[in-house]
C-alpha cells in the first residue's frame, strides 16, 4: 500500500427500496438520515432498533478512511488476513439477508484505494441478530481488508469525520457521546480498538406506549484497526434499550474482539 492515501472512501446508499426491520431509504453520502419511526406494539421494538442500527451502520460506513503514515504504534504480527462474512458469529448470531447491513464500498471507492496503493482491495459487510422482538440483539459490521500502514490512524479519522458530520435535531439524528475510548479486551493483539456511544433521537416520536422505543437511546459502535483490516461494529439490544439500561463499552469491546476472530482470517 502506498504511503500517500489521504481521503475518505464511503459507503454508498443502498437501493432505495424497504428490506428486513423495515429499514427506510438512505440519505445521501456523508449524511446520516433520521431513524425510522416506531409504532405498532412491544414486538415491534426490536424492529425499529433494529432499524436505526442499520441506518447507523449505513452512516458510518461513509467514514472508513485509509491514510497512510509510517508512524504506526500498532505492532504487526507479520501475517496477512482477510474480512468474511460466516453464516454465524458470537456463537449465535446469524447473518441475515444481504439488504439489512446497509451498503458496502462502491466499485468506485475500490478503484479509488487501488489507484492510491492498495493491492486489490476487498470491502466485506454483513448484519447479524441473535433473537427476535424485544429480546433482539444485532451487529452490523464492515470492513476492508488490505495493507494499511498506521491503523491507529485510520480508526480515529473515523471516529472524527462521525462527529464533525453527525446529526441531531427535531427530525431525528445522530450525535457521538464524549470521546472514543481505547480498550484491549482480552485476547485482543496486534491491533487497535476504539469504542464510542451513538445516541440517537427519533425526533419526538419514538416514545409512543405501543412502541416500545424511547424518543432517544444510545448505541454503542467500536472499530478496530491492524496492519492487513479495518473494520466497524454497530451493537443494538431491544430488550436494554426499551427498559432504559446502559450498555457497557467494555462489553461490546469484548463481543467486537470476538467478532473480529470469528471474521478475520489468515492468508497462507
């Protein structure tokens, strides 16, 4: 990978068509959309989380950047790996259709990375749940996986670029919550993994009795950075978010550490 590869490389919209949660059409590149409306009984209430989650998958798919620097404090394992998609993770959560992660890079950005050094970039996306209605949890991740020279880099021009184009007002929004946050759960090496809240607003209606769903709640995202990928997990729990409990980073830290063994895999 070349040493000069400044730039964001973003995800683009998905077809604008309702696929599983009910999930809404994207807004343009760079901008996250509202979240879909609540409504329609407790059982629904994982839908609609589950719906926001995708859109917030969406938005920060737009801020995966490469850039290139020989500083790097990330110490290399001198392997390469490669991003999948497995049918389960965690132990249980399963993939679900194709449509429900949001979009992945387009073939545009692609060649964009390869023209600047990246030897045949591969983008990989996929969304995960593990139960259903209120007790619905998901992960939505993406990825890319290549040579990247300062990883430490690339997370945190992510987690900038979030917060100076993150929403929030009487429509419904995004904002981050105070700063990302560093954490190496256990067995967790030759990388770096930064955590942050997402809150998200439902622009005064989300918090109807029969949805289930606050008018705002916050959702943890954590990205992780090595030499050879980097890569985002969005985390939503229905049945934490409609009683009002916190969700721990720490926690999600160590299902994304998980995560990252049960998706990355070694080139021989």
């Amino acid at each position: 990978m070349s040493h000069n590869q400044p730039g964001p490389y973003g995800a683009q919209p998905p077809q604008q068509q309702p696929g599983p949660y009910g999930q809404q059409p994207q807004a343009p590149y760079g901008q996250p959309p509202a979240p879909p409306r609540g409504g329609g009984g407790r059982k629904k209430t994982g839908l609609v989380i589950g719906a926001v989650v995708v859109v917030a998958a969406a938005a920060v798919g737009g801020y995966l950047l490469f850039a290139g620097d020989d500083s790097s404090s990330v110490a290399d394992d001198g392997k390469t790996y490669k991003l999948t998609a497995p049918a389960t993770v965690l132990g249980g959560y399963k993939k679900l259709d194709a449509s429900a992660g949001g979009g992945g890079m387009s073939s545009g950005d692609l060649k964009d990375l390869e023209k600047r050094g990246v030897s045949d970039p591969k983008d990989v996306h996929a969304a995960y749940q593990h139960g259903e209605g209120a007790t619905m949890k998901t992960f939505n991740y993406l990825g890319v996986y290549g040579e990247v020279d300062d990883p430490e880099k690339v997370v945190d021009a992510m987690f900038a670029e979030m917060e100076k184009n993150s929403l929030n007002g009487s429509d419904g929004g995004m904002k981050l919550i105070g700063s990302p946050k560093e954490f190496t759960p256990d067995g967790f090496a030759h990388g770096v993994m930064k955590c942050q809240m997402g809150e998200f607003s439902m622009g005064g209606e989300g918090g109807a009795e029969d949805s289930g769903v606050p008018d705002s709640f916050q959702t943890p995202m954590c990205a992780w950075g090595d030499h050879s990928t980097v890569a985002y997990a969005v985390f939503s729990d229905a049945g934490a978010t409609g009683s009002g409990k916190d969700i721990a980073l720490s926690d999600v830290a160590a299902q994304v550490a998980e995560l990252r063994d049960d998706v990355r895999v070694e080139v021989k």
